[in-house]
C-alpha cells in the first residue's frame, strides 16, 4: 500500500481527492499496488470536505513526519507554509508533487537542492498551465534547441482571455466565472497579470 499525504484540501484538493479515491483501481493497476490517501493536511477542521474525519488533521507534525509517508501532494498554495514543508519532504526523501507556483516560483534554488540531494523527485508539472503537459514534453525533446517559446500558459488566464477575446464577456464577468467554477486562486492576480 502507498500512502500518500494530501497537504491542502480546498478547491485542488478536493478535487484530488476525489480523482485518487474515483480512480483508485485504475491507479493500483498502474502502480502494481494499492494507494491510501492517509492523511489530509487543512486548516480548518470544522469544515465539510466530503472525507473521513479521521484523515484530516490541522497538525503540521501529522501529515508531514510520519514515517511510513511515500508521497506527498501540496496544494496549499503560497510560500508559507508551503515552502518549509516540500522542503522538510524532500530533505527526508519523500516524494513530492506540487501544484503551487507561488513556492516554485520563490523558493525553485532550496527545493530543487534538497530534491538533488536526497534523491526524492520534486513534480511539479500540475503547477503549469493547469497540468497541461509542457514540462516534460519540453524536456523529451533532447538534443533540439528551443530560442523560445511564446504562449499563455496558464490555465485561469486561458480560461479568461478566451472567454473576453472569443465570447465578447466583459473582463470582470469572466473573472467571476473563473471563480465560480473553481478555476481561479483565491489571490488570482499572479494567474492574471501575465
């Protein structure tokens, strides 16, 4: 069985939540084994998320130091705490994937160090432009050399710009859609400034 903590359970995490707990066969076809969602880090534990209670905990020490931890997925967003606990993760060899771009963008030199060092891999593919699959693409492509590459790659802007340029919504309109349907970061302005 993995177990793998689930560090945030907003509007991401929920859903990834109930991604690992719907395609939970699928999953263990693919991994050879069982995966366990064990432990679900939030900051408010009164609030209803749809999961067993007794995998929620608010307690940093919980869902980050247990020793039996295979993987961790962060989807706090922010620098803090964000930051101390990937990089907690990784100095002790867990695994991490994370879909913050925040502490990506912020703390990339200290993460990635304290991935080299332990070995554990640092994902972070979901970080970009709403998981679409540029990273590894880009990095399959060997011996080419890329001059540059021109795109909005970024799924809220995306969502956005296509609704203002393709559907003549005004902007804030759109905005409040994105919101709406959970595609936005509570602070969505780093998503929309370009």
């Amino acid at each position: 069985m993995k177990r793998i903590a689930l560090l945030g359970c907003g509007v991401v995490g929920s859903r990834v939540a109930e991604m690992l707990d719907r395609e939970r066969e699928h999953l263990a076809e693919r991994l050879g084994e069982p995966i366990e969602l064990s432990v679900v880090l939030v900051r408010d534990l009164a609030r209803n998320r749809g999961l067993s209670r007794a995998r929620l905990t608010s307690c940093l020490r919980d869902a980050v130091d247990d020793p039996g931890l295979d993987a961790a997925i962060e989807v706090l967003g922010g620098v803090q705490p964000a930051f101390e606990i990937l990089e907690r993760l990784l100095r002790r060899g867990v695994p991490v994937v994370t879909a913050n771009k925040s502490v990506l963008s912020q703390r990339w030199n200290e993460l990635h160090a304290a991935s080299a060092e332990s070995g554990a891999a640092l994902r972070f593919e979901a970080s970009v432009g709403g998981a679409m699959p540029i990273v590894r693409t880009l990095r399959s492509l060997g011996a080419d050399r890329i001059d540059r590459v021109r795109a909005v790659l970024n799924g809220s802007c995306n969502f956005v710009l296509n609704r203002v340029v393709g559907d003549g919504m005004e902007f804030r309109d759109a905005i409040d859609e994105a919101r709406r349907r959970g595609l936005l970061e509570p602070d969505p302005s780093a998503d929309l400034s370009g």
